[in-house]
C-alpha cells in the first residue's frame, strides 16, 4: 500500500492491463492446454453475451472475476 498508494489499493487496480497479458499468452495457453479454440472477454463483453444466449455463458462465473482473479469458463462442443 505504501509503493502504489491507498486508492489504487483498495480499488483493487492491477498496474497492467490484465486483458491485455491474457490475448498476449493465448496462443501459448491454447497450445499448452491442447484448445481448438479460445477468447478472451471483458466483464461487460461477457454479461452481455450471456444475456443474448444465456445457454453459452454462466453468469455466476463470469461475476466471480475480478482484478489479479480472472474467471475461466471451458466448453467441450
């Protein structure tokens, strides 16, 4: 608290762009865990894909993510 600072803190604010690290590493993710295919979505990209198919994104996991704790959803089609 005392290098970055009481608001950034409690905000709970990562210093890089978390989005931005995971698209970096996806093609190794996607190799290293054998993936066809795989995103990555911002909370707000994410509710509202799964409010226009709830069938395709569970809700409860896409909430549960947050700063430096990203959630991670798997689907075998």
């Amino acid at each position: 608290m005392q290098q970055f600072g009481a608001e950034a803190t409690f905000k709970r604010q990562l210093l890089f762009s978390e989005e931005d690290t995971l698209n970096e590493i996806l093609g190794y993710l996607k190799k290293s865990l054998s993936l066809v295919d795989a995103e990555v979505l911002a909370v707000d990209e994410a509710l509202a894909k799964s409010e226009a198919d709830p069938r395709g994104y569970n809700k409860m996991i896409i909430e549960s993510s947050e700063p430096g704790s990203p959630a991670f959803e798997f689907r075998n089609v």
